[in-house]
C-alpha cells in the first residue's frame, strides 16, 4: 500500500525546508487542533485566541511575509502549512488566511510604517487578531458596489455602513475595512472597541463551524486620518489582497480532501460487507483510483502555482484557475469519501461530513466558483460575461 501523495512522488518537488515545515504545522494540528475540532464544529465554538497564540508561536500567521516579526518563507511553505491546517480543518485554516493573507497582507502592502510597527508583530505572534470586512449584505460577487461610506469631517474619517459574513469578525482586536470615499475606494484600519463599531456572529452555520463568522457595523466610526491605509487606491487594492487568500486556498482544499482520502481508504480496509473488506471491491477501488489521481493532479498544480508566485510571475487567472480547480475536485472527493463510509460517513465521529459542508463555504468565498469560471472565460476569450 502506497500513501495518495506518494503516488506523484510529491516530496520529490519540496525542499528539506518545506518538508520540516509541514511536519511543524502537522505536528501543531495533531497536538492542539484535531483531538477538539469535530467538539468546535459541534457546539459552533472556537478559542481563537488561544489558537492564534499557539498558531503564532511556530510562525505560521504572515509566514509568507518579509520583516516586522514575520518568517518570510516562501510560497510553496506557506501552501503547505494550509494543506496541514485544512486538512485539519478548513476553519482553522481560514482563521490563518484572514490574519496572513488578508489583515495582515494588507497592512504591510499598503499601511504606513506606523501601521505597520503598530500592528504587524503582535499579528505575528498572535497575540492580536484581524480581519478584512470587504463583502455586504448586498455587495458579494460585486464588491465595487459597495454601500459603506467614509467621509472626511475636519481631519477625521467618519465610517457608516455593514459588512457581512467577516470572517473573525467578533474576536478582531483590528478590521479592515474598505469604504467609498470622494476619492475612490480606500482602507481604514478600525480598532476594536472604537465607539460606532460592532462586531454580531452570525448564527446558524451549517458550514465552517469552527469558524467565527460575523456582521460588522460601522455607525458613525470616527477615526484619526491616520487610520486610513496611504498605499490602497480603488478596488485594486482589496483584490490583490484577495489573490495572496485564494493561492492558500489552492493547497488547503487539496489538505481536506486527502484527509478525507485518507480516512476513507482506512475505512474501507476495516469494514467488510459481504464477508469481504469494502476496499477489495472493484467498485470502490474505481472511487478510490480516480480520488487519488484528482488530489495527485491538484497537488501537483498547488506546487507549480507556488513556484510560479516565488519566481513573482504568477497571474490573477493563473491563482483562480488553482481555486477553481482544486476546491470543486477537493468537494468532488469529500463527498464521494462520505459514500465509501455509509452511514457512518454523517457523523462527526469521521471528518469527512464536515469537510464536505465546510468545502461549500471555501467554494463560495474568496471569489465564487462562477466569479472564477468568469476570469478564466475573460481570459481565454477577450470578452468579459460578468455583466
Ligand atoms: C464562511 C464565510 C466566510 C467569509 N469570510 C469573509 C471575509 O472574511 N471577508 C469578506 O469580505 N467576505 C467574506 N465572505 C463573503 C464571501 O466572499 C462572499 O459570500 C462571496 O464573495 C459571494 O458573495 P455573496 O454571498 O453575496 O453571493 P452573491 O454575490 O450574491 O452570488 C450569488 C450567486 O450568484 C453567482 N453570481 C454572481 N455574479 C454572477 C455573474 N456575473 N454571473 C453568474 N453568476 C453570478 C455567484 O457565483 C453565486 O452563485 C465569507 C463568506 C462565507 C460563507
């Protein structure tokens, strides 16, 4: 028996480096992450804080970034510590997503050396969370038509407007929060506990349950000018914020489907029906073959993509054909793992039903899968269908 990865070699493409790394992140999950996450998903609670320290304690939170405490690693590193961390559990992933590639990404692309000294070290560490309020109630695919308003008063900066579905919302110590403004769409930075400025969960989640998830309100937030971020002028800058999330997406699917791959072949070796192991069947063997053939494929595409954004030459169209690809196959196989367990595929005594639901989440944020079947539709035919 061969392990799913083993059958692309995969380890032969990673550095020593970027294989201690993902023994490291693996090692964190098993200890603090996988003995509780299915408890999280159940009672729809996270500590986030505690997992943020202990995730900023190996220096997983802006891996990818350079200086202000952050490890600078690269690419490749920074997609396999996803993989290990969805594989997990896609929450906890998106948990590092939203600090490194969203919060903290933006502060230190376009904040003020102030900003930056402020906020990025202690994000590092964990010791403080953020979080990036881009979407409305009214405004997902679409975030240009955006209702929230900044407007200048005197020397400050008056906020008012809704943002939804935040992810960390309620446990941010900072949002990012982009608005309308005369002059175009920029970034604020709000510290929690600024007067006007609410974070309420959102309740009833089917998916992504150990994740907090949250409606941010903006009612009249009055902030220094120094709280606006100098370098992000227009949609731009939100989008390429989006891009850094999206390529961590592209190996973190690839993380829960091998769980999930995993768990099944287990499975299927343990259970006999019909007097004989499930695995020995030609049927399941046929699921199991074309499973792994689509996470070896995916895999594959996460490393070159990385190599790609290492070399500083990968495109929007190149990170969203990764997404697209790697989170419908990773659902794909998550929910044909759910059939290989029967019945026993619906509880959570087995993480296979939860990476299905929480996949349908990672499906629908960071760019839809329609958003991105569209920019691959741009690109290979020169005409947009998004209107
Ligand atoms: C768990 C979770 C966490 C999230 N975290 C964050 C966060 O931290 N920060 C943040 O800003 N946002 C976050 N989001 C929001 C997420 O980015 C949006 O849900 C997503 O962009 C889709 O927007 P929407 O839900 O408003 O759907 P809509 O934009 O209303 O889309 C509805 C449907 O219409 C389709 N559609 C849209 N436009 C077109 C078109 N032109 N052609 C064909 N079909 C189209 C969509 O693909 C989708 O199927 C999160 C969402 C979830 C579920």
């Amino acid at each position: 028996m061969i392990a799913p990865t083993a059958l692309f070699a995969l380890d032969t493409l990673l550095t020593d480096e970027e294989r201690e790394i993902r023994t490291t992140v693996r090692k964190v999950c098993d200890r603090e992450i996988r003995p509780h996450v299915a408890g999280w998903f159940e009672s729809g609670e996270l500590p986030a804080r505690e997992l943020a320290r202990a995730l900023g304690e190996v220096g997983v939170l802006g891996m990818h970034l350079e200086g202000y405490g952050c490890a600078g690693l690269g690419a490749v590193a920074y997609g396999l510590a996803c993989l290990e961390l969805e594989a997990a559990d896609s929450g906890l992933r998106s948990l590092v997503s939203v600090q490194g590639s969203l919060a903290m990404y933006t502060i230190w692309k376009y904040g003020s050396e102030e900003q930056k000294q402020e906020w990025l070290p202690a994000m590092a560490a964990g010791e403080r969370i953020g979080c990036f309020g881009l979407t409305e109630p009214d405004f997902g695919s679409d975030p240009g038509g955006m209702r929230t308003t900044a407007k200048r008063e005197g020397g400050d900066w008056v906020l008012n407007g809704t943002k939804m579905w935040i992810t960390n919302g309620s446990v941010a110590d900072v949002a990012v929060v982009w608005a309308r403004t005369d002059e175009g769409i920029r970034g604020f930075l709000v510290p929690a506990g600024t007067p006007g400025f609410t974070a309420n969960d959102l309740k009833h989640k089917v998916s992504l349950r150990a994740s907090v998830t949250s409606e941010l309100v903006l009612d009249g937030v009055r902030l220094p000018d120094a709280a606006m971020l100098p370098g992000a002028r227009g949609l731009s800058g939100p989008l390429g914020c989006l891009n850094e999330a999206r390529f961590g997406i592209v190996f973190g699917a690839m993380g829960a489907a091998l769980d999930c791959l995993e768990t099944a072949i287990a499975y299927a070796g343990d259970r006999e029906v019909f007097a004989r192991p499930l695995s020995s069947y030609q049927l399941t063997q046929e699921k199991l073959a074309d499973m792994a053939l689509e996470l070896g494929k995916g895999l594959l595409l996460a490393v070159h993509l990385g190599r790609l954004k290492e070399a500083g030459t990968i495109t929007p169209e190149q990170v969203s054909a990764g997404k697209l690809n790697n989170v419908r196959e990773a659902l794909e196989i998550a929910r044909t793992c759910r059939t290989v367990l029967g019945a026993s595929g619906i509880t959570l005594e087995y993480p296979v039903i939860r990476h299905a639901v929480n996949l349908e989440s990672v499906l629908t944020y960071e760019g839809t899968s329609e958003i991105h079947t569209l920019v691959l539709g741009k690109a290979l035919t020169g005409i947009g269908a998004f209107h």
